[in-house]
C-alpha cells in the first residue's frame, strides 16, 4: 500500500461513524445501506455518503442488487494498511507482542 493510500484510509477510520458502520459490515458477511440507516443515528443519505467514502478508501466494495447495494468489508485492504502503518512506525512496540 503507497503512503498515499495509507492516508486515505486513515481519513476514512478518522470519523467515529464511518468507524463504526465500517465495524458493523466486518461482523457480518454484508450490510445493506438501508440496514446500516436503521443502526445509525443518521439518515440514509449521511450513510450513504459514509459508505462512498469507504469505498474510495478501498476498505468496503458494493455489490448491486436490484434497487438495493450490498456492502462488505475487504479485509485484505485492511490487512494490508495494519502492514503498511506498522512499517511507517517501526520503533513503535506491536500490540499483539
């Protein structure tokens, strides 16, 4: 992952909501827009735009179906911003050591 990547999806971890709804896709294998609404204090619209920029992140991809689009988290993009934050910071001690 570039630098430039790392800090995008930094920017997207940023805000508390698109953390947590980006949480709530990772506990299930998909979530749709309208399910996400129904958890989040937010209108469907804000979640929307949330989403949107989650997957520009690259950390959730969208799957159409129908009227409805289906989110899921890529846990390999994930994977691979932990690698990438742990080399910017190699003096800095692991959490799993």
């Amino acid at each position: 992952m570039t630098q430039q990547q790392a800090i995008k999806v930094t920017k997207a971890l940023a805000d508390p909501t698109r953390f947590r709804i980006l949480q709530t896709i990772a506990d299930s294998k998909e979530s749709c827009c309208g399910e996400l609404a129904r958890d989040f204090p937010v209108t469907q619209a804000t979640v929307s735009q949330h989403l949107k920029i989650l997957t520009e992140a690259g950390l959730v991809e969208v799957r159409r179906e129908g009227q409805f689009n289906y989110y899921r988290m890529l846990r390999e993009v994930f994977e691979d911003y932990q690698r990438t934050m742990a080399a910017a910071f190699p003096g800095v001690a692991s959490l799993t050591s």
